[in-house]
C-alpha cells in the first residue's frame, strides 16, 4: 500500500459483510501485535480519537445486525428462542450486556413493520450521531431513558425536538452529562409533575428484587406508585412499630401493634436497638408470613419448596434451595418453615437417591412436581435461568405423541423452552441422560438434520445455571454418612415446626 503524505491510500473494502467482519478481524488482531512505545505523541492521541470513533461506528453496525437477527428470526437456527437469548447466552454476554444491546437497537436500529416496510429509527437524530462516530451505545441509553419518562401527554413535535436536542448535546458531553442534561429538559417540560397522569404511573411501576450476593443478601429497586406507597406507608408501621415483630427478642410482641399487650410492648420497647430501616425489614417480613399462615382466616396460605441434602439436614449447614431459585442457608431453613406449608424433599448426598419427601404424597401430579425440583431445580434447557416456579413438567415424548406422565419422562422447563420442542429446525429434542457423569439430568439438543455451516447438530447439552455446585473442580466432598436417627429428629422437627 502506497502512502502520501503520511496517510495510506483509500483500501478497496469488500461489500460482503462476512467479508468485510473478517477483515476487521484481522485489523484488531494485526492491530493488538503492534508494539507502542515508539510511536509519537500526536500519532498515540490521533489512534486513541479514531479507534473511539471506530467503536462508536460499530455500535450503530451492532444495532443494524441486531436488526436483521431479530427481524429474519436468525437466532432460531442458532437453536435460540429470543434476540435477547441469543446474545445472553449464544454470544455469551450475559443478561445485562444483552439488554443493553437491545435497548440501543430498539433505539437507533431501522425495524421492518408487518407491512415489509423500514421504519425510521425511534430515535433519529441519535442514530445518525452514531453513524457518525460522534456519541455511542452508551449515550443512546441514556437518551432513550429520557425520552421514556417524557410524559405521554407531551405533543409529538415537543418529543421530537427534545430528542433532536438531546443527540446534539450528546456530541459534547459524557453520557452522566446526557443524563443531567436530560433531569433539566425533563423539569422544563414538566416543571410541576401536572403533566404526567395515569398512564405514566401505570407505565413506569415496578419493583424488582436483585440477585442474591455472596452473602446471600439483596438488594431491591423498585418505582411506586402513589397507590402502593400510601399502602405501604399505611401497613408497615404497624408492623414495623418499636418493640413489634422483632427476631431477637423472643418476648416480643407479634402481629399489628394496636393487638398488642400494651406491658409487653412497652418492655420490648425498652430493648429493642434495630434501625427503622431494621425494623420495617422485620415487619414487612412479619406482614408475608401473616399472609401466608392465612392469619384472622383460619387456614394456611403459603406454600414453601425446598431441597438438600441428608448431610446438611443434619448438620444444619450448608445451602438449601427453594423452588423460587432463593438460596436459604440450611441454620435458618426450620425458622422459615415454620411459618409456612413445607414440602421437603431430602436427597442422600452421595447417591442423590430420594430419602425423604414430605407432606406431598397425597396427590401424585404434586408429589411429582416436588420431586422435578429437588432434581432439575429450574428450567433444564441450556442456559436458561429461569427459577422452578416459572417451569412447568415437560413430557419426552410429547404429551402429544404418547408421552408419559412418568417422573423418568417428565422435565422442568419454562413456557417458552416447553413450547420450543419439536422436529423442525430451530426446535430442540430432549432426553433424560442414562449413563456418563451427567446420568439422570434432562439433556437437550437442537432439532433438524443441518446446523450453521451446513455440519450437524450440536450433541446434547445439560444447563449447570442451577446446578453449579456441580461443575468440574466443584464437585462436594463426600460427607460422612450422618445416622438415620439424627436425619428423623430434624425431619420431626421441620414438619412439626
């Protein structure tokens, strides 16, 4: 390649996208090999501006790939159900990064509607600053997050200019910049609130709980509506009053504070250290199970699925799990189960034989259910996170083609994945593995004769997500055998609690 003037000629590019995505590749490869240290100061900083203008091209290059995935159904023939799991999963990125990608195609991206035609994108000035290499992903979101808490009653031409605004001050600043720049074009829209009605309350509720972390807390966030806050602020404090509902202090008065012993709250008043941040945790705590003991109705309301194993019943240690994909550490599992209906199914922690099975033998299709989850604990399509409450028992063979309802021809699956089983491409078959490291696990596999490439499909695949205790260098030491005595009295006193 010849070079004039210290810049090489225009490179001839090939049309073909794979091509071209290739040849990208071999750029940032070639690229990462070149040593640094030597190059000048200028040129450092020029190579730094043009690969962030590089990588904020690509993000507009992402959405339109995104476009066309999702548009043409691509991500079935990768064996996928969903855009979102494609990339979460078939490309590895995770749930975050997955919705991030789609929030920024949703927004600059060119969608096809039912009628075969191109839409512009929901955000046009945006898009074409991405095209442009001026702002990038990250900027989208933020300006797509603005413009979702304009409220409905705004006119389309004030929503557009906002938009067109917001892409223009993009250029200029950060993305935290964006998002101030957007807390002020929201308050001069809607200075007082009067504004927003209804329909954007009823939009933007939501309460969400986190993900456990390694110490098995979570976090919570959540946007309420004025409805849900004046109950709340109405019910806890009764619950969450000094002295009420306090765990410990075995003295302390349970229930509302007006049923209360008036002496007997007044003295756990006296000790009672918790926050008032403690203190609504505990009643709001205190408020589910009421709800679930059926309180003032006479009956028991709640259900609560666990499973462990006979080792760590007996020792009370350990991790137990419930059906909603909610780890309880095994010292706090009798607390728990004392105020609701339990069903625990206990498991040897050798053979993974069925020990135990409580308070579900009356009815089969419960007991079976039971048993779906001490073994799958979730969905058993690869990759799927989905907890077990969200599954239903999915017959191999189908219901339909003289399937079984069987334990050994039963597996969990969500909606989606229950609803994906089928012969043709795109679909996927499922078995119960009968021999190798991973025997009595549900497996599955894409359907058809043909896969990407033209090669076969890829061989049966098993989900670790709920079973990750299970993965290679994971595998749990085998315990001593505990006595049957020891494993019967913490079975008596769990069911008995």
């Amino acid at each position: 390649m010849s070079v004039s003037e210290g810049r090489p000629d225009p490179v001839l590019l090939p049309d073909d996208p794979a091509a071209l995505a290739r040849l990208l590749e071999a750029a940032a490869t070639k690229f990462a090999s070149l040593p640094l240290s030597a190059v000048p100061e200028d040129a450092l900083l020029e190579t730094v501006e043009t690969l962030e203008r590089t990588h904020r091209r690509l993000d507009g290059v992402d959405a339109a790939v995104l476009v066309e995935v999702s548009d043409r159904g691509v991500y079935r023939k990768a064996g996928y159900l969903s855009v979102h799991q494609y990339l979460a999963q078939g490309l590895r990125l995770g749930d975050g990064a997955a919705r991030r990608r789609r929030v920024s195609a949703a927004g600059i991206g060119r969608f096809t509607d039912l009628q075969g035609q191109t839409r512009e994108p929901v955000l046009p000035a945006t898009a074409v600053a991405v095209g442009e290499g001026a702002i990038g992903a990250d900027h989208v979101r933020e300006i797509d997050a603005v413009m979702d808490k304009i409220p409905t009653a705004i006119d389309a031409d004030t929503r557009a200019r906002a938009e067109a605004q917001l892409a223009w001050v993009a250029r200029e600043l950060s993305p935290a910049g964006v998002r101030t720049a957007g807390i002020r074009l929201l308050a001069h829209l809607d200075p007082d609130g009067t504004v927003t009605d209804e329909r954007d309350r009823k939009r933007l509720r939501g309460f969400t709980v986190l993900p456990q972390d390694l110490r098995l807390m979570s976090k919570v966030r959540g946007y309420l509506t004025p409805a849900l806050r004046a109950e709340m602020e109405a019910a806890l404090p009764s619950w969450a009053a000094p002295g009420m509902n306090n765990p410990d202090d075995p003295d302390s008065p349970s229930g509302t504070v007006e049923s209360a012993d008036p002496a007997a709250l007044a003295a756990a008043v006296e000790r009672d250290t918790r926050t008032p941040g403690q203190r609504t945790h505990d009643g709001l705590q205190a408020l589910l199970r009421a709800s679930h003991t059926g309180a003032g109705r006479g009956r028991r309301s709640g259900d609560l699925v666990i499973t462990v194993t006979d080792h760590e019943l007996a020792e009370r240690a350990g991790i137990a799990l419930t059906a909603t994909g909610t780890r309880l550490p095994v010292a706090e599992l009798i607390e728990v189960a004392a105020t609701a209906t339990p069903h625990l199914a206990v498991f040897s922690a050798h053979t993974g034989q069925a020990l135990y099975l409580g308070r579900g033998r009356r009815l089969a299709s419960r007991a079976q259910r039971l048993m779906l989850f001490a073994r799958d604990r979730g969905c058993t399509a690869p990759g799927c996170d989905a907890p077990f409450t969200r599954t239903q028992a999915h017959h191999f063979p189908d219901w339909a083609d003289g399937g079984p309802t069987d334990i050994d021809h039963l597996g969990a699956a969500c909606g989606r994945h229950n609803r994906s089983v089928g012969p043709r491409p795109g679909q996927w078959q499922t078995m119960i593995l009968i021999d190798g490291p991973h025997a009595g696990r549900v497996a599955w596999r894409p359907s058809g004769n043909t896969s990407r490439g033209g090669t076969r499909p890829p061989g049966w695949r098993i989900n670790q997500i709920h079973h990750a205790e299970l993965l290679p260098g994971h595998e749990p030491q085998p315990p001593p055998e505990p006595s049957e005595s020891r494993i019967e009295n913490y079975l008596d006193t769990l069911l008995a609690a």
